[in-house]
C-alpha cells in the first residue's frame, strides 16, 4: 500500500515512524516540483475522515498567502496538521497545538516552515510599529541579533539576501523555542517518538529545502 496515498487512519499511523513522516513531505514537495501530484477524490476523503483524523506531522508556516502546506507538500484531506501565524513564530497557543497534535493525535512530526522574502521578517528588520503587529514581531528581532553580516552590508529588508538568512535564523530559533517551552515535546523527542525539524520555502522555484 501507498500511504502517500492513504487515509491515515489509526492503524496505518502508528506504523509511521518520524523519518517516514520526513520522508512523506519531501516525497509531496518533490511530486509538486515535478507537476506529478496525486489525484485525489475529495468527496471520497470527506467520508472517510468523517468521524475521526490521524495527521502524521504538524507543520508550523507563516500567513503568507503562497506557503499553502497541503499543496506545496501534496497532501490531502486528513493528512497534516496546519498552524499558521506570521513569522512561523512560537507562542502558548501555537504549542498547545502542537502537543495536541503529537501528544494526543499522534502526530510523528512537527516542522517548523518559512520562506524566502518573509514580510514579517522584513517588518521586523525595518522596526514596524503597527497596533499589536509590534508585539508579534518581537521574537524576530533576537533572530536579527543572531545573524551575522558581512562587512559593509546592510542591514534592511531591501537586502533580500540578509532577510532569508534571518528567516533561516528565526527558523532554528522558533525549534529551540519548542524545545524550552514544551516539556511535553521535548520528552516525546527525546524518546524518538516525535521529530522536530525546520525548513525553507523557495518563492522562486516551490521548493522545500528541510535544515
């Protein structure tokens, strides 16, 4: 059988290890790369999960509009759980999904996405002052401190290169987040029950390349 294919259903979950939930997402992205996507039967997926859901990974993205996990990754209805938030940043209510996910879904994977050109990275370069956007963006500005830059460079969201380093840089920080935050997570990847992994969308090119 095909799980790429499959219902997830409780069964077929458990069987799945959180290489083999790596392994599924990078499988996806390299089938939408190639214009080879899976056809899928959305009524038939509908019934099927009707009653009851087993995603084999969490995937943490940002809102923006062109990062759409289920499609860059190829997956259907039932598959993944989505959270979304601008910056692919952490806080309580972002990880208590994730130990729902994990904890009690079962869930093998918890992958943290960004992606190139990120606006709220750029906001946070540029010290955006907008109502509560301000506060969001606040845990971007310790990755700003972290990246280094070369001589001479600058600094400010018109340097593209600077900006998806620091979205890089946000990536790994938001993981050591999890990390620090979740003791539920953090047991669970200890025990290798779970995996906790980052990853950069290309804007460019579609794809996923995990770190």
């Amino acid at each position: 059988m095909d799980i790429g294919k499959s219902i997830k259903n409780k069964e077929i979950l458990e069987g799945i290890t959180p290489a083999d939930a790596l392994q599924l997402l990078k499988k996806g992205n390299e089938r939408f790369l190639s214009k080879d996507v899976h056809e899928r039967d959305h009524e038939w997926h509908i019934r099927e999960t009707k009653d009851s859901q087993h995603p084999f990974a969490f995937i943490l993205g940002c809102i923006d509009s062109r990062v759409l996990a289920s499609i860059i990754f190829d997956q259907g209805i039932g598959d993944i759980f989505v959270g979304r938030i601008a910056g692919s940043i952490i806080n309580q209510d972002i990880l208590g999904s994730m130990e729902y996910a994990c904890a009690v879904s079962g869930s093998k994977l918890v992958v943290v996405l960004g992606h190139t050109s990120c606006g709220a990275v750029k906001g946070a370069i540029d010290d955006v002052k907008l109502g509560n956007l301000t506060a969001a963006l606040k845990p971007i500005k310790l990755a700003i401190a972290h990246t280094p830059v070369k001589e001479g460079e600058l600094r400010v969201s018109k340097n593209l290169d600077f900006v998806n380093r620091v979205a890089e840089e946000n990536v790994r920080l938001s993981i050591e987040d999890i990390k620090s935050q979740s003791p539920v997570l953090l047991d669970m990847y200890h025990k290798g029950e779970i995996d906790i992994v980052g990853a950069m969308y290309n804007h460019a090119t579609g794809e996923v390349s995990f770190m």
